[in-house]
C-alpha cells in the first residue's frame, strides 16, 4: 500500500511538471506599444500674484457696464466703463448699439465704391470667401472672428441689392431705424456716465482686497509670518465689501511677481536667478517661464517663502490673484516602458520588441525610473536599432533571444 500511494504522488508530481513545461513553452507572447512620455519633479504649493495695481472708482451709483474684457490693454484716459441706474438701460442702450449699426451698413450699403463693391460677380465671391473663412473660424473655435464677420456679410449681401436694383435705396429702413432708436432713448432713466482710467495698462474687473497690501515694493520683506496673515486676510476680504466706488483695476505695467510659502528644504532648489516654469493647473493649464527674485528663509520655523519673476502676459493672468502652482524644477521626456519589459543582455539593458516574427534587442538609456515603468531617452530620428514610437516591447515571453523567430 505505501508503495502504491508512492508511485501515485510520484505521477502526479510528473504530471504537475509537465503540465508546467508545457505552458512554458506554449506562452503566449505578450507586448505592449511604446508611448512617448513627460513627467515633471515638481513643488505644489499655494501663492499670491503681486504687481503694480491702481484701482478704478467712481462717485457714481448703480450698475456697471464694462467696455474691456479683462486682460485688456487699455490706454490712458479711456472710457472702462459706464455707470447706469438700472440694468434694463444697459439692455437698452446695446439694442441702440445694434440699431446704429445696421444704420451704418445700410448707408454703407448705398454708397458702394470701387470695383469689389459696385460689381455683382466681385459681391458674390466676396460673400463665397467670407462664409467659406467664417466656417474655418467657426470650427476653429475663433468667436470672435465669427462674430465680426457677420457685419461684413450683411452690408455685401446689401450691396448686392443695391447695385442689382433690388431696392432704390435705404433711406426708408434707415428712417425707421432711427425712429426706434429715439423710442428706446426716451425709455432709458439714464444716460450713463463714463468713467474712465487715469493711467495705462491691463484691465481687471475683479477685486479682492489686496489691491493695496500686495504691490511689489514689499516683496523683500514678505516673510513667512507676513505670508501666512495675507492668506487669513484674503479669506476675509472675499465676505466683504469692495472700496467705496471701486468697480475695477488697472494692472499699470506687464511685470509681476508670484509668491509662494514652501518647506525650507526646497530652497536649495530655488536659487535666485534661477530660471525655470510655473503650471497653474486649476486657471491657466499651461506653463509660464519665470525666474527666481527672491527667497526669504526664516530661521525659526521650517517653513520660507518664494518669489518668481515674469513678464509673460496672458488674458487671464491679470484677474487671478491666489492660486495652485506646480513648481516644475526638471522635465524629463522620452519613451514610456513597463519595468516588465527590460531585461539585460551581455551587460546592456534593453528590450526585446516584435519585428515580423522575431524578437530583436534594442538598447535603451534610462532618464527616470519609477516603481512600475522607466522613461528611456529617445531620439526620432534614431536609426533601427533604435526604440520608436511605433514598437511593440515585449513585456512577457520566455527564452527570449536576438532573431529569435516566435511566431
């Protein structure tokens, strides 16, 4: 009896390898498709946008109407805004606008010169060329040039009334418009007032409260200590109250400073006059080369606080003022591979990709590890031997070898 349960386990032993060798042999293999990569050693933290802002008020009441969107370029002494009673006038006075333009592409219309505007054919194939660049624009996502387009195609198609005897003239159309013009007039409880900026600059709409504590003669002195009291101010002002008559900013020149409270152990890598970018990733989505001013380092606590230094102006930088920022310190770029993938042959690290139906050793230069993949260096232009986007790495096979065919 104990021989027979001897000779049992034995074949099941024997059964169990071969079994084993079997799927060994017969794995299928498996690879997976290069992809280039980027990653970033970066520093999170939170900051303040700090630059030279004057405020814009008024001694007016009621409901602003903006001429500028903000990150504007404004000029001295221009008309930012105007001041009405009630928000219907301000509905009031853009159908007045409106109307005063179709007014003008109809006096346009019956004034045509030149030979594009007083010829049917020239017309037509302006109106073909216009439609055919408002549709490009269109799904291009350019608004405003879709927009703007519009007047020109309305006063063409006009023209071409004009000139083909469709209509004697425009005088009618123009008589009622005005009389429409003069109705909703009468209508409106204001005119509005103008106000306007006594310097150059940016526009802002938007004010939070630390139009005068941050400005950037105060930089150097901007401590830890400092930092973390404009934080609790800046929560505060959110539930207050702009200045009396404050309806908007001027950001006066295109410099600015971002300040940002960080451990002390990342100062070694911020050197003043370092150069290098800022991602803000909840606003602008992309990065912004800037420069290192300043490191106020606190020896009582753990904590220091860095300021950057750009002149790269971009629409939405002049209404942001407390966001998320990644410090980003070093990009490494290259090809993405699965740790599963590299193997190492006669002292080189490499992998082994699927050409045809053979398995060819490629050598590969590591930038960046991490746990479960490698970033390798990769070069477009390399030859073949070389690892491409277009490769398939192998990331599971069994004896693998150069040329080996396995298909």
């Amino acid at each position: 009896m104990r021989r027979f349960w001897a000779v049992l386990v034995s074949l099941f032993f024997l059964c169990y390898m071969g079994i084993q060798v079997y799927f060994a042999l017969t794995a299928p293999i498996v690879t997976e498709q290069v992809m280039q990569y980027s990653i970033y050693d970066s520093i999170s933290a939170n900051g303040f946008f700090i630059r030279n802002e004057q405020l814009i008020t008024s001694q007016e009441s009621g409901v602003v109407d903006y001429r500028y969107d903000d990150g504007e370029r404004v000029a001295r002494y221009s008309v930012v805004a105007t001041m009405y009673e009630t928000a219907e006038d301000i509905d009031t006075n853009e159908r007045i606008k409106q109307l005063r333009s179709e007014i003008d592409q109809l006096s346009s219309a019956q004034s045509p010169t030149g030979l594009v505007v007083s010829d049917p054919v020239a017309i037509e194939s302006r109106i073909d060329s216009i439609v055919s660049d408002t549709v490009y624009a269109s799904r291009a996502g350019y608004v405003t040039e879709v927009y703007n387009s519009r007047g020109e195609i309305n006063t063409l198609i006009d023209r071409r009334r004009y000139v083909t005897g469709q209509v004697d003239n425009f005088n009618d159309e123009i008589s009622n418009l005005n009389l429409r013009i003069n109705e909703l007039s009468s209508k409106m409880k204001s005119s509005g007032a103008d106000i306007r900026t006594d310097v150059s600059g940016y526009f802002s709409s938007t004010i939070d409260g630390l139009e005068g504590s941050l400005y950037p003669g105060m930089i150097d002195s901007l401590s830890p200590q400092e930092f973390e009291r404009l934080v609790e101010e800046y929560a505060s002002s959110s539930q207050k109250e702009p200045e009396d008559g404050a309806i908007g900013k001027i950001i006066t020149d295109f410099n600015w400073y971002f300040a940002v409270e960080t451990a002390d152990i990342h100062a070694d890598s911020l050197n003043v006059g370092k150069t290098l970018s800022l991602n803000f990733p909840f606003s602008l989505g992309h990065e912004i080369p800037v420069r290192v001013h300043s490191v106020y380092r606190d020896e009582k606590s753990d904590k220091c606080v860095v300021t950057f230094y750009s002149d790269y102006i971009i629409k939405d930088i002049p209404r942001l003022r407390e966001q998320t920022v990644d410090i980003i310190l070093n990009e490494y770029s290259g090809l993405r591979i699965p740790n599963s993938a590299l193997r190492i042959v006669d002292g080189k690290t490499g992998v082994y990709v699927l050409s045809g139906i053979q398995a060819k050793f490629k050598p590969v230069d590591i930038i960046y590890a991490k746990d479960n993949y490698k970033i390798v260096r990769y070069d477009p232009l390399g030859g073949s031997s070389q690892l491409h986007t277009d490769d398939e790495v192998i990331v599971r096979g069994k004896d693998l070898s150069d040329g080996k065919i396995i298909k």
